[in-house]
C-alpha cells in the first residue's frame, strides 16, 4: 500500500475540518529540551477526530449512519465528525469509559449505549447494530481510513518544523502509532509506549502475532484495547524502533508534571508516552533529539464538566 498517498489524501481530505495543532518545546520536563505535539487541543480532545473525518469523508455513508464502538475518545470523534456532517451516529462504549468521556459522547448529540465490560464487548455491540441496520462501522484503530487519518498527525508535525530524532508515541489498538509508522516508515525513530497493565501491542509483539491481553489501570479507557489491531502489528514489526513499559504511577506522575509545568490538563494516556522519558523506561542516548506526542486531553473527572 503506498501509505504516503494515503496519508497525504487524507490531510487534503480533512483540510478545514480537524485542527493544526500546535506544538512546543519544553526544557523543564525532562533534562534536555522535548518537543511536544499537543494533539489533546484537536476537536473532541484527542487525535481520534482526524481518523473519524477521513473514513466520513472518503466514502458515501448510508441512510442508517455510523456506528462506533469506543473507549470513549473515539466514539466522541465520530459522533462530532458525523453531527458535522449531517449523518446519525450510534455510538457504544464500555462502563469503564468513564462520566466524563460518555458525557462528551452525549453533548454531541449522538445517540449513546454504554455497555458492561470493556472495549471489545462495546465492539461486539457496535457489529451486531452493523448487522441488523446497514450502519457503516468507524473502527477505532485497525481500519485503512482511520490510519490513514491518524497518519495525518505526523504528516502535521513534519512540516511544521519536527527536529526531533526520536518519536515516543502511547499505544492503545494502534491507530495512532500505525499512522505515524505509515508516514515515517523507518525516517525516524519511533517507540511504542503502554501502561504495563494495557499492553496488547507489546505482547503481539513478543507472541509474534496479535494476541488477547488483560487491561486494566487508569489509561485503560483509552489505551485499553484488548487486542493489538493487525495494521498497526504489521507495520510495527517493520518499522517500530523500540517498545516500553510504563507503570500507573509514572503515567500519574507525568500528568501531574504537565500540569505544574506548563498548565497542560492531559488524561493519563495523554501523559503516557511522557510518562517513559520521566520514569526511565526509554533512556535516549546522549544527543538524541527526543518529541512526545500529547494524544489527549479528556480527563476524568472533567474540572469544567
């Protein structure tokens, strides 16, 4: 798949509807200068808006709309992205997502399931509604359209001037880092980072092929997939530079240091790729230029909400 192409339509694509958002360098988050993206600034307060667009825009959706089964980032951005566009959304998302992303989901105006369990039960639901009305399903992370969407980020981020040598990017399904390995393809390093208790990527890794993990923790209802999506394995054994651990208390840690830094309000997988560099988990060599990605900002509970 020629993955520029893709990636280049879809920022051509989403022009005028997702944001530019900005980035920064910071020197007090770390003992060398961090480049920061702060994608928590994007519609819905995450990247997931890109993705929701694209697969919208890139083809006709049917009467009976979109269905999205979520974590809750996600199933906001393609509720957003669909009342935008004049299209129905049913969107379903698990207990653990949590008041104050459901009630992001309900402001948009989309109609809204909460289902027991974890992400994979709210997709269960999202494809037996698929089935029964004709919906067109908006997958989190393991589709073409929304990698290529995602893949917009890094796109962004190059050209508004990205120095860096080094990308450390959070991992949940993988739509995100599957786009940003899509766009770099080997042009700089990018390393995987997960909670240790939500870690599918990781383990697909290891096993050598996706495989079911346990979640659990506090970026769990964002980085909580249960099962690494198989665009994203692909393109990680291809191309991925290094893959790490991270604990709750360092990913807390991180957000908190976001906060007294610079007034930065992240929930904690926004904080998560942070999390790495603060903690040691990932020790750049001397020299390397290091960027971290800020994926999200929906934090639980809302202070405004």
């Amino acid at each position: 798949m020629d993955w520029k192409h893709s990636i280049s339509s879809a920022a051509a694509r989403i022009e005028g509807h997702a944001q530019i958002t900005p980035v920064m360098t910071t020197a007090t988050l770390w003992e060398r200068p961090v480049e920061l993206k702060l994608e928590q600034l994007q519609h819905t307060g995450s990247f997931k808006a890109r993705g929701a667009f694209n697969t919208l825009l890139s083809e006709p959706v049917p009467e009976a709309g979109v269905v999205a089964a979520s974590g809750g980032n996600h199933g906001a951005a393609v509720a957003y992205a669909a009342t935008r566009l004049g299209h129905k959304a049913q969107i379903y998302v698990p207990e653990m997502a949590g008041p104050a992303k459901i009630a992001l989901i309900e402001r948009t105006g989309a109609a809204l399931t909460v289902v027991p369990g974890e992400y994979a039960n709210a997709l269960e639901a999202a494809r037996a509604y698929e089935a029964e009305t004709g919906a067109m399903q908006v997958h989190a992370y393991d589709a073409l359209g929304t990698v290529a969407g995602q893949g917009t980020l890094m796109r962004e981020w190059e050209e508004q001037g990205l120095q860096a040598d080094t990308v450390l990017i959070a991992v949940g399904g993988g739509g995100l880092i599957a786009g940003s390995l899509a766009w770099l393809q080997g042009a700089r390093k990018v390393v995987a980072v997960e909670p240790e208790t939500s870690c599918a990527l990781h383990a697909g890794l290891a096993a050598g092929a996706p495989v079911d993990v346990q979640v659990s923790g506090v970026a769990a209802n964002a980085l909580g997939a249960r099962r690494v999506g198989s665009i994203c394995h692909e393109l990680a054994q291809a191309h991925l530079g290094a893959s790490v651990l991270v604990p709750d208390d360092a990913i807390t840690e991180a957000q908190t240091a976001l906060w007294q830094s610079h007034r930065l309000l992240v929930e904690p997988a926004g904080a998560t790729a942070l999390a790495a560099l603060r903690s040691g988990a990932y020790v750049p060599e001397p020299g390397e230029r290091v960027a971290v990605l800020v994926c999200g900002g929906n934090i639980a509970p809302d202070p405004l909400g």
